[in-house]
C-alpha cells in the first residue's frame, strides 16, 4: 500500500501531464505555425502579451512544465540518491530552485511593459 504523500504525488504528476498534453499543442501551434518564427522578437512577444488570455495560456504553461518536471526531478533526485542527508539537501536546494524559477517567471509575466 502507498502513503498519501506517495499517492499525492502521483496525482499531482498526473493532473500535469494531462495538463501539458492539452496546453503542449496550443503552445506549438501558436508559436510556431500561426506565425512566422524567424519574426519573433520582444515586440513581438509584447503584442502576443497584450492580450490577458495568450498571457494566461503562457503563464500557466510554464507553470505546470515547473511543476510537472520539478516532481519528477525531485522524485528521481530522492531516488537515487543513497545518502540520506544528502538526499534531504539536494531535494530541498533543487526545491528552492524550483520556486525561484517559478517567482521569477511570475514577476516577469505579470510586471512585462506590453507598451
């Protein structure tokens, strides 16, 4: 029988892959078939950021990648990791990477000068 935390976990992983297999495509076609790549710049990125729903979708993609590859890194992390205190350090250091990389994106998505 698995604890709760273990079937928490799996859950989570789930809801993202499903989450990422629906917002994967979305993201690919706008980005690279709707328009042309080769006129991708920040202007072009502030007219696509102007509208509050490509700036939602954007936003919520990078955060369920975040959060559906820091499970699965975390989980390997304490996998293979012998050592238990080690184990505790790299999975609490790669956490706080996780979390750093995740407020950072936000600041940027939400404080990003559309004018």
């Amino acid at each position: 029988m698995t604890s709760p935390r273990t079937e928490w976990i799996d859950s989570a992983l789930m809801a993202t892959a499903i989450a990422l297999v629906v917002l994967l495509p979305v993201e690919l076609v706008s980005w690279l078939i709707v328009s042309d790549p080769a006129t991708h710049n920040a202007a072009w990125v502030a007219d696509r950021w102007g509208s509050s729903l490509w700036r939602a979708v954007d936003w919520v993609f990078l955060v369920v990648a975040l959060v559906h590859g820091g499970i699965s890194t975390a989980r390997w992390l304490a996998r293979d990791q012998q050592v238990g205190g080690w184990r505790s350090v790299t999975v609490g250091l790669f956490g706080a990477l996780c979390v750093a990389l995740l407020v950072l994106a936000s600041y940027t998505f939400f404080t990003f000068d559309v004018t």
